[in-house]
C-alpha cells in the first residue's frame, strides 16, 4: 500500500502536467483569393490592387473567419495595371533583343488594400509561390529578380519591409514614402515623377487663373495628413488661401459606413456652400470613388437645387474609377475637372492584346472573373450548387463597351508606369548578361548563366538604367531613383462617358516660373459656369479707388474694400516703362530713330520718374521726403518739357538747314539737342539749390484749417521760390508749345511738331488750372491738387507724342519703314 502511494505521487506531478499541456497548432492564413502566375526562367512578382474586402468588424473573442468573395467589391480599371504586365512581359517574350535564350514569367499576388494581404503576399513572393514559409526559400523554382508594387505609398512602405532584409528590387508606380528603415543605398525605383514637381505645378495653375481662395479634399490616411502638414502651408506664401480642408474617412467595417455617410453630407454641405469655386484634392487611387458619394449624397438628400458646379483638381495619383455599384450615378460634379496625371504615350498593339482577354480563354488569370462580373453586372453559373443567375457572363462581352470609368483601350498613366517597371528590369537583367560586366561583376562566380546570379546586383545596374520605351519615350532615373519625367494636365468632359483632353503639362527641365504650361483655349469648363473662366476669390478685387482692410480673425485673401482716405489716392502702374521697352525693342526702325532717339530715351524715362515723384506726396511727412518732393518734381518736370523743346528745335533746324546756303547747317546735330536740355535743366536745378539752402521745406502742423483735426504738412518754406519753380517750368512749357506751334505746317515726314503742340497744350492747360486750385484749397487737398497735375501733365506727355508712335510700332510695322513714311506723310 505504502509502494502504491509512493507510486502515484511520483507519477502525479507528470499527470497534472500532461493535463494542462495544450497541443501548438501552426495557423497558416488563408492563400490569397486572386493570384496570376506564369512560369519562365526568370520570374517578376507583383503586388497589385484589384479591389477590397468589408465585413463586420471583429469581436476578438474568435478566430476570425475568413472573407467572403460576396463582401469583395473590385475597382474595375485596375485590372488594366494586371493587362499591362502581361503585355509586356509578352512583348519582351518574343524579342530576342532584350534576353535571348531566357523566358521571362511572373507571380501576382493581390494585396486587397490591406497591410496584412500586403506583408503575406509580398512573403509568398519571396519565400514560397503556394506554402506560407517565412523566412524559408523552399521552391527552387522562384527565381525572382525583381518586385513591382504597390499602387499607392503605404502599400509600397508595407512591401519594402520584407524586400529591403533581402535587398530585392522594388518598383513602385506610386509616390515612395521617405522610410527609416531603408538601407542606404536601395532605392525605391519609383516609375513616376518626383511629388514635388506636382505640387508646384498645382501652385502655378492656381496663381495662373488667379484662384486666391480654395478648399482642399483628402483622404483620411497617413499621405493625405502628410499633403496636409507639408504642402499646404507653402500655398499661403504664394498668396493662395485655404477656404477649408476636409478629411474623407475610409470605412473598413460595415458600422462604419452609417458615420461615413453622415460625415459625407457635412462635407458635401461644407463645399456646397462655400464661396470657393475650386477644390483641390489630394487622395489615393481608390478615392474618386468616395468622392462620387458626396455629390451621391446630394441626390439621396432631394435638394432643391441643383450642386453648385466647382472646379475639382486632382493629383495625379487619383485614377479615374468607380465601383460597381455607382454604375448609374451621376458624374456632372467632375465635369470640367482639371486632373494632373502621369505622363503616358499610346503603346503600339495594346489596345488588340486588351481586347483578346476573355474569362473563358485566360485560365491562369485569377483576377478575370471577378473583374468581369463586376465590370459588366453579370455572373458566371455557379456549378457546385446548380444556380443560374439571371444576367449570365458568356464571354462575348466586349471590353470596348466598358464605361472609362471601369476600363480604358489606352494604357493608363498607372498601367503605363507598371508597363515601363518590367522594361526596365528586363534591360537591367541584359545588362547583367552582358560578357563585359559578367567579367566585371561576377568574375569569382563558379556559374555564370543568367540565373544563377545573385540579384541584387540589379540595383546598381537599375540606378543607371536608360532606354528607350515602344512609345518612343526616354526611361530613366535620377539619383534619387525617381523617373525622369513630368506630368500631363488633363480635362475631364463628362457625357454620356468621360473622355479626357490634354490641356498643358509640367516640365521638370523648364526654369522655375515656365514649369507649367497651359493651354486656356482648350479647357471646357462646368457647365455652371456657362464655359466663362471660373472665379475663386473670397472677395472681389478692391477698385482703384479704394484699399484693402483685412478682417480681423480672417486669412488675408478675406478683406473689406473701403474707400481711400481724403486726401490720399490710389495709384495705378504706369505704361511708361513698357513704353520705353517698345521703342528700346524696335531702337533700329525709322519711326525710332527719327528726331533724336536718344532725347526720346531721355523723355521717357523723365515721365516715368515724374510718375514715381507722386508718391513722395504719400504718407506722413518726414525730413527728407519734405526736401525732396517739391525739389525732384521740379528738376524731372524741368529735363522732360526741356526734352521736349530740344526735340521741336531740331525739327525746326533739320528744315531750315535744307535751304541751300544754309549757316544753319553747323547747328544740326545732337550736340545742340543735349545743350538745350542741360542748360534749361541747370536753371531749374540752381533755383531749387537756391531754395534748399535759404528756405528748405520742413514737415509742420497745420492747426487752423481743420477744426477738429490737426494735419501733418510739409511747410514749402518760401513760398515765392516754390512758385518760382512752377513757374520756370511753365515758361519752358509755353516756349515749347510756341515754337511747336509755328513748326506744326512744315512737311510731316518725321515731324513731331504737331502732335508736340497738342501735348504742351494738354500739360499748360492742367499748370494753368492749377494755381487758382492750388490757391483756393487748403490742408490736405493742396497735396491731392498737386498730385493730381503731375499725373494729368506726365499722362499727357506720354499719350499724345508717344500713342501715334506705338501705333505704328505695333499694329502697322509694315508702315515702318523710311519709304512708307515719306511717300504718305506719316509721323
């Protein structure tokens, strides 16, 4: 008995532990539902997004279940990024140019928009093409050289975790995410242009068309919270505002559909009723679909009118798609829409290899028929349970038919990167073959045939990859492993389908402010405008007239328009200096040359500076501004109507010394024009010298015109040298206008004289009205009278002797010339 107890208490410690001992079961996750594989020598893996799974949210109590293939929507256009893979590795197939003797095969895989699908089927790539095995290459079959993937940034980040371990080349057609954990040196080949050249020329388009005042979409993700923090706040440097920046949430649960439908409707109100007309959009390539709902969300709500047209930008990485189910909605919203897009070209024999996909023909394809029940609403016969459904797929469904929104004839700009990622590894494998660098690279290798070789050699050989693509396009990266190439600015014209034209691109190698070019002509805008330029300003532009006032706690796009104060005016930008530009341009042409040109120069930039000399009348007075405003007005007045004289004498000498005998022959020249101007200019700049050193101007107070008021003034100082000034000015005036006057009926080739006359009549008319106003006013309207005489006799100046010339110069340039001139008289 006592044995017995013994016994049972040395085995009871072993019985106990037996009991709680509980049986490790490996989990193998379920092998993706879509997977296209063909075999070859050398293999490509993809990681594609043909469509997404949403289910009820999980409990965690279970083991999840596994998704159905009911709750799996796809996304249509993408199965074309599946079409383009194919094709080219057919293409590369059949010519023995690019990799004689070896066959090129590929493993797809979907990634369901899904990080999990993403890292599992990134895994399968690498390790095993049907046995999960982590960390295990157990198919010596997979020689996989290279990676193509993802469609969108995060997708690839998720890639590069596993790919980067192994040093595996990635291709992504989308965006790259800068990443921590990227070894340097390992790139991602990204197969489009950098995100910045985009984003700038999002910012020329705005400041193109003048939209100050914009509301921005994105999507609820790391990359549209990135746009965000990043890109927009360049936007108000530029002197562009945010009207207001929404976030479009992204449902994953069932549950969650109901508060993105509520959240929707606020966002759809928000746009609706702003006063910006132009949205700029920032999302991912699914996001045109949830887009559609807000416009959607208008129709289910019965609004009584009918959506506000807008002007929708989207980025580049936005594809033009819809689900399924959106097949009848409306797509007016997106009409006119201005869309930037990878640059693409017609590859030649794509749309025949498009057009022979059939369900019933591809039987490796894993993606075809789900593709093609939900592209065309149809459904194959399910055998297992003996159902026929009602619209059953029979394979004469004709790609062509499809709406674009569900598949194009034409490669995308997405389908076109993929396209261009498999040429480049297949240069960068024939390069690898090439006996040059085999000697170079892999001198010590025992094997020196094509697939046996260690493929991350490829990066290098990848980073300096150049060719030529079957669309006549130059493939390239720059050292940053991003594609050397732009972006094509597209307009969508929404019909009975969506058709797209090219209206203008971005150029990378075009200096900084030509980086965009658009062509307005071509552009069809929303039918809510009525194909008028749209308007995209918080508040209209303030009249000449009147001044800005910014609102307090508004951007400062957002201000009142109020009148300028008395006393004070808007000043306009002048013509003179493209006047002078104009005759600089033109300096070899007789119209030009005729009387001096160089007193022209002189005259010209003379009323320009008496332009600039009105804003030394602006603002509070000070020391200097007070010495200076009545001195250089004077002086500038003084060389211009000088100039002017100069200019009138030698027309009247340039006839005088016609007649035979002449002694005024020895006065013609240029010499006697540059003497006329110093000396009268000399004489009113010694009166001013005079004036500054006996009575100098001085800022003052002025207490008795007003009485409720006490203005800030200049004191003239002397008030006999301030007239003085004017008057000396308008003494030169009258001897200009005299002696234009007698020379206006000499013969008119070349003879300003008349129109000499009407300008010097035009400028003593405002001198003369000005002193009895001058004279009358007091305070503050002396300085508006004055201001305004300077602006009225310098327009003068410049529009009488000058328009007549410009006329000429520009819309007649057949008349200038010297036979035309003289044969019809012609100034």
């Amino acid at each position: 008995m006592v044995l017995l107890v013994l016994w049972m208490l040395i085995l009871l410690p072993h019985i106990a532990c037996k009991a709680h001992t509980v049986k490790c079961r490996v989990w193998y996750p379920h092998p993706p539902f879509h997977k296209y594989h063909q075999s070859g020598d050398l293999l490509i893996g993809a990681v594609v997004s043909h469509g997404g799974f949403i289910s009820f949210s999980p409990d965690f109590t279970i083991e999840p279940p596994q998704p159905l293939m009911e709750d799996f929507l796809v996304l249509p256009k993408n199965y074309q990024h599946i079409v383009a893979l194919v094709f080219a590795v057919k293409e590369i197939n059949e010519n023995s140019q690019i990799l004689p003797n070896v066959t090129l095969g590929f493993h797809i895989y979907d990634n369901y928009y899904n990080s999990m699908w993403t890292y599992h089927s990134t895994m399968l790539l690498m390790y095993s093409l049907e046995r999960f095995s982590p960390n295990y290459n157990c198919d010596l079959r997979n020689k996989l050289t290279a990676v193509i993937g993802g469609l969108d940034s995060q997708i690839s980040s998720n890639m590069a975790i596993f790919l980067d371990m192994h040093k595996i080349p990635q291709l992504t057609y989308s965006p790259a995410l800068e990443t921590n954990y990227k070894t340097p040196g390992l790139f991602f080949y990204q197969m489009v242009p950098k995100e910045d050249l985009q984003y700038d020329g999002i910012l020329h388009l705005l400041l193109h068309f003048r939209w100050t005042w914009i509301g921005t979409v994105v999507m609820d993700t790391d990359n549209g919270e990135r746009f965000v923090q990043t890109v927009l706040p360049t936007f108000p440097q530029k002197g562009v505002c945010l009207a207001f920046i929404e976030r479009i949430p992204i449902p994953t649960f069932i549950p969650e559909v109901t508060s993105m439908v509520d959240r929707g409707k606020n966002i759809n109100d928000k746009i609706r009723n702003s006063k910006a007309n132009v949205i700029v959009a920032c999302g991912e390539s699914y996001s045109l679909p949830f887009f559609r709902w807000l416009s959607f969300l208008s129709g289910v709500d019965h609004m009584a009118k009918k959506p506000k047209g807008k002007v929708w930008i989207t980025t580049a990485q936005i594809e033009l798609n819809s689900f399924s189910y959106q097949r009848n909605w409306d797509i007016e919203t997106f009409n006119g829409a201005i869309a930037f897009s990878y640059q693409y070209n017609d590859v030649p024999g794509f749309h025949q290899f498009a057009e022979g996909r059939n369900p019933f023909s591809t039987s490796r394809d894993g993606f075809i028929r789900d593709f093609w029940q939900q592209a065309f609403d149809c459904a194959f016969p399910n055998t297992t349970v003996g159902e026929v459904p009602e619209n059953i797929c029979t394979g004469e469904e004709k790609l062509v038919d499809l709406p674009s929104t569900y598949f194009e004839m034409s490669m995308t700009g997405h389908s076109y990167s993929v396209y261009n990622a498999v040429y480049a590894v297949a240069h960068a494998l024939h390069a690898m073959s090439s006996s040059r660098l085999k000697n170079i690279a892999m001198l010590d290798e025992g094997d020196l045939k094509l697939q046996n070789q260690p493929y991350w050699k490829l990066h290098h050989l990848l980073r300096h990859i150049s060719f030529n693509n079957s669309a006549g396009q130059k493939i390239s990266f720059d050292q940053d492993g991003k594609l050397v190439a732009g972006f094509d600015i597209i307009n969508y014209l929404c019909g009975s389908n969506i058709s797209k034209v090219k209206i203008g691109k971005v150029d990378p190698r075009a200096p900084s402010e030509q980086v965009l070019t658009i062509s307005e002509n071509a552009i069809t805008w929303n039918n809510w405008f009525n194909q008028t330029q749209p308007i995209s300003e918080c508040v209209e532009r303030c009249r000449p007239g009147s001044s800005k006032k910014v609102k307090e706690g508004k951007p400062f796009c957002c201000y009142d328009c109020i009148s300028c104060p008395e006393g004070k005016i808007s000043h306009e930008e002048v013509i003179t200096a493209l006047v002078l530009g104009i005759f600089i341009k033109h300096h070899d042409t007789p119209i030009v040359k005729a009387n001096n040109r160089d007193l022209t120069y002189t005259l010209l930039l003379s009323l320009l500076l008496c332009f600039l000399s009105a804003l030394l009348f602006i603002g509070e007075p000070q020391k200097v501004t007070c010495l200076l405003r009545q001195t250089a007005f004077g002086i500038i007045f003084s060389v211009a109507v000088s100039s002017v004289l100069a200019k009138t004498i030698t027309v009247v000498l340039a006839f005088m010394a016609t007649r035979p005998g002449s002694i005024m022959r020895k006065w013609v020249g240029k010499g006697l024009a540059y003497s006329v101007v110093f000396f009268c200019s000399f004489i009113q700049a010694g009166i001013c010298t005079v004036w500054l050193a006996t009575y100098p101007p001085f800022p003052d107070v002025d207490m008795h015109s007003m009485t409720e008021e006490i203005i800030l003034e200049c004191n003239e100082g002397s008030v006999a040298m301030f007239y003085s000034v004017i008057g000396y000015m308008g003494f030169l005036a009258m001897v200009s206008f005299t002696v234009a006057f007698f020379a206006r009926k000499l013969p008119n080739s070349f003879n300003e004289a008349k129109f000499i006359t009407f300008s010097m009549l035009v400028f003593c008319s405002v001198w003369l009205s000005f002193i009895p106003s001058y004279m009358s006013t007091k305070g503050k309207y002396m300085v508006a009278v004055e201001v305004f005489c300077i602006l009225a006799s310098s327009a003068g100046l410049l529009g009488c002797i000058f328009s007549p010339k410009c006329y000429l110069i520009l819309l007649r340039p057949e008349l200038n010339n010297r036979e035309q001139l003289i044969r019809q008289n012609i100034c």
